[in-house]
C-alpha cells in the first residue's frame, strides 16, 4: 500500500520521466479544463463532446502517469502523480493550464492540441522504442483523429461564420497562438529522449503542424497570426498565474482527505 | 479466442468463454463483452485463470466495471481463482465487434461501425460538418438520407446522427 499521507512528493526526475510527463500533465490539465463545460457548454451536444474529450484526455494522462511513475521507479502510481505533486513539479504546456475562456476560445485550444499531440502520437506509436509508450500511443492516435476532426469543424464554421462568431474566433487567435511556440522548442529533455529512441524531438513537429492548422485557419477564412517573441515555459515547471488554482482545485480532495478512495 | 489456444483449450477455459459470452456491456448492454471483442484471451496457469481485456477507449469509464463484472461472473460459475490482466497493444478496434455484435447492435437501434480506415479522420480534417462522405444507415429505417450531429455521444464510442428520412435521432458506433 503506498503512503497516501504524505502531503507532497518529491519527483525522481530524469529527462524519460520529464519527457513523459511533460505530454501526460498536458493531457491531465487539458482534461480537467474542458471538464469545466460539463453543465455550461452552449449546446447539449457539445457539453456531451466536450466531457467525452476530457474523458479520454484523462485516460490517456492516467496511462502515461502511471508509466512515468514505473520509470521513475519511487513506488509513485498515477493518482499519486496527478494530486500530489508541487506546482512546478507539473510540466504540462502552459496552453492547457489558461481559464477556458469562451467557446471559441476552447474549441481553438481544442484544434491545436490535438493537432499537435495527433502528430505526436504519430511518432510515438510508429517509433518509439518504449513498449508500453508506443501502445499507449496507438490507442491515442485514433481518439486524437476525432478530437481534431470535431475541434477543427467548429474553428471553420465559427470563423466562417456570423460577424460576432467570427470577432470570437479572431479574438481567442491573438489571445492563444502565441503559446503554440512551447509545442515546439527543443531542449536537453527532448534530446535525451530523442537520444535514448523514446519520442521525437518535439522542433520535428513544427513544420507538419503548421501545414495543418493552416489549411484548417484557410477553410475558416482566418489569417495564420504572425509569429511573437512571446514564450511560455510550462513545460520546464515554470507556470503561469491560473495553474495554482486549478491545482487548488484538482488537488483539494486529496491534500483533504489523503487517501480518500471511493 | 485466439486460433492458436482452440486446439488445446481445457474444458475449464472454454466454459469460461461460455460464460464470458453472457457478461453484457455496462454501456451497451445489448451486447456481451466478447461481442464486442474486449476479452481477448482466456489462459489457464495451473490453478488460476487468466482473463485477458483490451479496452475500448483510454478513458471509457465502463472498463473497471468490465474488470469487476467478468472476474464476478467467471468466479460465480465457480471456475476460479480467476485474474484480470489488461493488454494495450494491438489497440482495441471497431472491427473486433463480431457480425453477431453488429446484428446486436442494429437491433438495438444503434448504427454498426463501417471500416475503420486509418487515415479517414484525418483526411476529412478540415471538412464541416454536414459535407462528410461517409453514409450511415438509419437502423430504424435503413435510409442512407442521415446526417451527422455530433462525433460525440452518449459516451465516448458514438457519435450523434439524426435520419431525414424518418427524422428520429440514433447514434452510431464510430469505427475506431
């Protein structure tokens, strides 16, 4: 039985376990966002959507977690991951972790994401040299395919729209694109990783994922926004003000009621 | 069951199967667990069984569910000590789902998966919705003349249709 009281755990971390981590807290954090629709989304469908998509963020985050944790090799499991870890232990992108802001907003975060992590997934399920990440990977590929497909048909029929769909799709472009530079540059993790043939270096998936977001901005008669100077660093721990209080509010029950099972 | 473990099956094995044919889906209960192929091996080790689940999607909350009903029922039917073991790899397909499961499935007013082609999301990327080529037929009334609300149902494996032929709403099982 683990100890389930301690109130933080300390990570044992190596550049494999951060790699992994990093994808698994992006899913993790993602799914907890988008689980915020649940009861608020403009139409049922897509409160149904929105739930299903942050079901299989969670499954995915809970797979990897769990990996990471055997590879870190400290007895830590998945939930002990997911809830007791210190902020800057998390090394999700900083994309995920932003309020959800309105439709448009989450449905553009939604297209990016998933655009990303299907090219990801892609990768990791044809050459990963980890067993258990390439099947983790298959079985995310093909939940990532429908996530994109569904998240891309609504930037195109909000961009391509009414005039007040259209102001919020452009809107949450100027707000969201900047991060997307996070997806994209590579350090000693993801050399590491490249190096020890766990997953690519994450520059490898700059150019097919702009080729994509591009036709899918082209299809909503949307400009690809300029580049910025701006970078986030959610990924190397350091996090931006919304992350302490979605952690507050993942992490309540469990620092409450350690252990809590039901 | 896996063509390799038919010659040599025990007696014990395969009333395991005949009564892991009986263990419905907690979601789609019209169907079993081994209709829509996720028990994917039975082995015998000496005293203990081994059941072997692929689940149907990363997150699908029915899998632990499914973990506590088969073990429940292979237990009951006093085969065991029996034991769960989750197989990730090859990944669960759609095109697991028996003829029998499909059968199953329309009768139950839910539209059977076509071909799960690999690439097909993906191609249909930037299409909108209401332009997809794909037809389902309406399991009420057969009619192709059905458009697609949602890639997203009642749980993680449909997707919301609705007929304009007979104008009712189904859901379909998306190919995966």
């Amino acid at each position: 039985m683990p100890d389930m009281t301690a109130a933080s755990i300390a990570l044992n971390l190596t550049p494999a376990t951060q790699y992994l981590l990093r994808i698994g807290d992006t899913c993790l954090i993602l799914g907890q966002r988008l689980g915020e629709w649940c009861g608020h989304a403009p139409i049922l469908e897509e409160d149904i959507a929105m739930a299903n998509i942050a079901l299989d963020f969670i499954g995915q985050a809970r797979a990897l977690l769990a990996h990471a944790g055997t590879l870190e090799g400290a007895g830590h499991d998945e939930d002990q991951l997911a809830f007791l870890r210190n902020e800057r232990d998390y090394f999700n992108l900083t994309l995920v972790e932003l309020p959800r802001g309105d439709f448009a907003a989450s449905v553009l975060r939604n297209t990016m994401v998933a655009t990303w992590l299907k090219l990801l997934w892609q990768r990791l399920a044809a050459d990963s040299q980890d067993d258990e990440v390439r099947a983790i990977a298959a079985k995310a590929l093909k939940e990532a395919r429908y996530h994109q497909q569904h998240s891309a048909d609504w930037v195109v029929r909000l961009g391509d729209g009414t005039a007040e769909s259209r102001r919020r799709m452009e809107e949450a472009l100027s707000d969201l694109w900047r991060f997307s530079a996070e997806m994209f540059d590579t350090d000693a993790v993801d050399e590491a990783a490249a190096a020890q043939g766990i997953g690519p270096r994450w520059s490898e998936l700059e150019a097919p994922w702009r080729a994509e977001m591009t036709d899918i901005l082209r299809e909503a008669t949307l400009e690809v926004p300029a580049d910025s100077a701006f970078r986030s660093d959610g990924k190397r721990g350091r996090h931006s003000e919304h992350m302490g209080f979605i952690l507050a509010d993942m992490q309540y029950l469990q620092r409450a009621y350690p252990g809590g099972v039901w | 069951m896996s063509a390799a473990a038919v010659a040599t099956e025990s007696d014990r094995v395969k009333q395991a199967w005949a009564v892991l044919h009986g263990v419905l889906d907690p979601e789609v209960p019209a169907l079993s667990v081994c209709d829509l192929g996720i028990v994917r091996d039975v082995i015998e080790h000496g005293d203990e069984l081994e059941l072997v689940l692929t689940p149907t999607y990363s997150g699908c909350p029915a899998t632990e569910v499914i973990e506590h009903d088969v073990l429940a029922a292979v237990n009951g039917a006093g085969l065991g000590p029996a034991k769960v073991t989750l197989r990730r790899a090859p990944a669960w397909t759609t095109e697991w789902i028996s003829a029998e499961g499909r059968r199953k499935l329309s009768e139950y007013g839910i539209a059977p998966p076509g071909t799960a082609h690999a690439d097909l999301p993906q191609q249909a990327t930037v299409r909108v919705i209401g332009r997809r080529s794909e037809a389902v037929a309406c399991p009420r009334c057969a009619s192709l003349h059905t458009e697609r609300l949602s890639a997203f149902g009642s749980t993680a494996c449909k997707s919301l249709y609705r007929c304009l032929s007979c104008r009712e709403p189904f859901e379909h099982f998306k190919p995966i």
